[in-house]
C-alpha cells in the first residue's frame, strides 16, 4: 500500500524552518518517485526518532546529552529530505553535485 502525497505531506510543516508547502507539492510534480522516496525517508527516520525517545527510560546507559546528540540530527536530516533539499536542483544537492571529490 502505497502512501498519498497528502500523507506524505501530513506533518508539522511549522518546525522546518524552510519548508513551503507549494513548494513541496511542485517538487512532487517535477521530481516525482524521487521525493515521494526521499518523504517516505523522512517519515520513516520521524518514527524511528520518537521510537529511540521513548526506549530511553531512566537508568539506561544512554545520558540526555547523548539522545539530544542523536534526537537533533536526525530531525535535521528528515527537514532536508522533506523540504527538497536533497532532489536535484535542490540547494543540498547542488552544493554537494558542484563540489569536486
């Protein structure tokens, strides 16, 4: 079962700091199975995140320092995939595309 793009774009666009929602669906229409993927991942990466949060229960090994450590990047990397950073022409891609190896 495959997601909608209305599900896909189902979630708080206010705490990605560069996120448009027009600007979501026209990178749907031109990129297509590419950001579909690249939401899919973004949604995934979400749930595994708020997964991570609830197993740390008091006493584990893992400080609060260390889920902060792990809680923002992952949030970081789900914002770029869902705000088109990622697909070609989007900024992080080009950036990366246009640098030499």
């Amino acid at each position: 079962m495959a997601l909608t793009d209305d599900e896909l774009l189902d979630f708080d666009h206010d705490r990605l700091a560069h996120f448009v929602l027009e600007d979501a669906k026209r990178t749907l229409s031109e990129q297509g199975e590419v950001f579909r993927s690249q939401l899919v991942a973004a949604r995934w990466i979400e749930g595994w995140a708020k997964t991570m949060a609830k197993d740390a229960e008091p006493g584990n090994l893992r400080s609060a320092e260390y889920e902060e450590g792990v809680q923002y990047p992952l949030a970081q990397v789900g914002a770029h995939l869902r705000q088109g950073d990622l697909v070609p022409g989007g900024v992080l891609y080009d950036d990366t595309a246009g640098r030499p190896a």
